[in-house]
C-alpha cells in the first residue's frame, strides 16, 4: 500500500552497482512517490523492480527542455516527484541542478536522500590523500579542451577525480601524465561494488602504458583518480639570488623580497636582507 509522501522533490541516490546498496529509505521514497523522474526508463525499471515499486516513471536528462523540467516544478506542489539518475547520486555528473535549481525557486521543498557515489567510492579504494579533492567529471572529448582542462588544475595540491569511459581510457592518462606530471600517483578504479571491482594504482605513466597496450579497453564505469603533486625542491641560494636580481629591475627592495617569498616559500626578512646586499653591489 502506498504511504503519501509530502509534496516536493526527493533526490535518490541509487546503487552505483550492486542492488543490495539502495538503501531502506531510498526504497522507501521510490514506492511512495507520485512519480519518478529518470534517465532511462530501462535502467531504472530493474531498481524499482528490486525495491518493489510499481510507480509510474517520467524521463527527465540531459537533453529535456525547459518545458519538461516546468512541468515537474509545477506537479511537486502537489506531488512527491523522486528524481532517480542511472547510476549513483543525481546531480553528480548527471542531470538535475537545473531542477533543483528551479523547484527552489519556486518554493517547493527539496529532500535528499543520500547513498552511494563513484567518486566517493573510488577515493576510498585508491589510498591517496582524501582531506582535499576536487571532481573533474568527465574531461572534454577534443584534445585541446582535455589540455587545458587539465592546465589548469595540474599545480593544485589536491587528489584529482575524473569519470572516463573505457575507449577512452589510454589516451586520456596518456594526456594526465603529460599534463600532471608522469610521476603523479594514480588509481583506476572500475566496475565498484560488483563482482569485478578492481583498484589499479600506479603512476600516471605506468597506468597510462598498461592499458595502452591492452588487448581490448576495460569494460565498466571507470573512476581516476590522480593524487596531488609532490613538494615542490627547496628553492637554492643561486635560485633565490636569480629572482632576486629580476625582481629588483622592476620592484623596490621591500617589494621584490615579498615577491621572492611568496614564490618560494623562503624567509622576507633573509630575502630582505639579501636584496639590501644585491642592491649595493
């Protein structure tokens, strides 16, 4: 027997894999809403089979337009509507914030209910640091999109996370290790909570070679991860001095001293003083 649900949207989050992770109170919601909301009706009919739902699915992704996602603010005022994506939790690499988005603005109460996500999974099993990450998502298709993309997050001192398909796979850590660095530690994480899990660790290099030559692409959804670059050598007195002396072409001494530390981390005050002797010769 149905239990009403109160009005609003109820974000779920699925198994990423196994069945056996959807929650009790995921199931819950999913036998209760009014409707619910999918990427595809054939992947989530399997989920609403294994949770004993028999209610009534509307397609929303990608590629559903204003209209559509107007239709579903306007139903959770007076309906429960479950937003359920293929795999793991919605809004994560997945539609929905437009939703989410839209169904606040218009006053209507918005719940989540929490479970499995493959970038978190994939954290847990690769061993790198995890007190700072940033998720990438999937990375462009276009090779000088995937460049930049990756420019522009290879200083940051944080573990990297990216979804990959597995066509795609070789090329793209071919690219991370160019980019990042071919020392950079790594995981390649597939096929998380099935049967197969595998967590493949190595540097981007050593990655990128071993399934380069694979007889055939991993099979799966496929989590990277790239831990954060390592410490940055000890800037010399010679490095420190070669700074000094650009700086002082264009800054006064206090100026080019705090300009010389921040780069490299050394002391001002010793900077300082050095940039004083530099000056007078």
């Amino acid at each position: 027997m149905v239990e009403p649900l109160s009005p609003g949207l109820y974000i779920v989050a699925g198994p990423i894999g196994n069945l056996s992770d959807l929650t009790p109170r995921a199931a819950h919601i999913l036998c209760n809403a009014d409707v619910v909301a999918v990427e595809d009706s054939r992947v989530s009919a399997r989920l609403l089979r294994h949770a004993g739902s028999d209610r009534p699915m509307l397609p929303y992704h990608d590629h559903s337009d204003e209209a559509v996602r107007a239709k579903l603010v306007a139903r959770m005022g007076q309906e429960a509507v479950a937003l359920l994506s293929d795999a793991g939790t919605p809004l994560i690499s997945d539609p929905g914030y437009k939703l989410v988005r839209d169904a606040r603005a218009a006053g209507r109460s918005v719940t989540t209910i929490p479970g499995p996500c493959a970038a978190i999974a994939a954290l847990t099993l690769s061993g790198l640091p995890t007190d700072r990450f940033l998720f990438m998502g999937f990375l462009p298709a276009k090779a000088k999109a995937r460049a930049d993309a990756l420019s522009e997050v290879a200083g940051l001192r944080a573990s990297l996370v990216f979804y990959e398909s597995g066509p795609r796979l070789a090329a793209a850590l071919s690219d991370m290790a160019l980019a990042l660095g071919e020392g950079r530690e790594a995981c390649v994480a597939r096929e998380i909570t099935k049967l197969h899990e595998e967590a493949r660790t190595g540097t981007l290099a050593e990655l990128a070679r071993a399934y380069a030559a694979a007889d055939a692409p991993p099979k799966g959804e496929i989590v990277v991860v790239v831990g954060p670059p390592g410490e940055a050598p000890a800037a010399s007195a010679d490095d420190a001095d070669a700074l000094l002396r650009e700086a002082l072409e264009r800054l006064p001494v206090g100026r080019a001293a705090s300009e010389v530390a921040k780069a490299t981390g050394l002391d001002r005050r010793a900077l300082y003083a050095r940039a004083l002797d530099l000056k007078a010769e």
